[in-house]
C-alpha cells in the first residue's frame, strides 16, 4: 500500500512538471483526489533534490516517522509535520507537502 501511494505521488509530480518553467523559483504541492491531479502553489521549506540524509536531518531535525526501505533502487521515506521526504539510496529525489 506505502509503495502504491509513493508512486501515485511521484507520477503526480512528474505530470505537474511541465507546467513549471525551467530555471523557475515557483513552488507546488501536487494533490491527488479522486485520481485527479490538483497543483496549488506552497512556499512550504523542504530538501532539495539531491541532498543527503544526514544533511536533511541536520536541517530539518528527525523524522516524526522513518519508513523500511523498499524496492531496487532502494526508496525510503521519511515523514515531517507538513511534508515526506523520497530518498534513493541516502539522496532525496523529491518530498512532498502532505498537509498533515
């Protein structure tokens, strides 16, 4: 089920891309209700892609939950008050604001 959802919201992301300009400092939480996907923009502060582990934990304290790693690559989630985070290997590939 975890890994079912974390795909949903990757492919939500990745359909939400192309409405974003390159090089554009415009931030998006991307919903999916009813299998449809809603972009509504969020200034909500989260890693950067690319960032390691120990650095997010450094910025943003620990995880209120840390989730077993799953498939090849490895994909592992950490969730914070307002947004997960996706990590393959030990770099993010993307969070994503929650609303919780």
């Amino acid at each position: 089920m975890a890994i079912a959802v974390a795909c949903a919201l990757l492919l939500a992301l990745l359909l939400a891309l192309p409405l974003f300009t390159p090089g554009s400092t415009a931030h998006a939480e991307t919903l999916v209700v009813d299998e449809q996907v809603i972009v509504r923009p969020s200034d909500l502060q989260r890693p950067l892609r690319g960032t390691t582990m120990s650095a997010v934990e450094a910025r943003f304290g620990a995880p209120v939950a840390r989730h077993d790693t799953v498939g090849e690559p490895p994909i592992t989630r950490w969730d914070y008050a307002g947004f997960s985070v996706f990590f393959e290997h030990d770099k993010v590939i993307d969070s994503v604001v929650t609303g919780n």
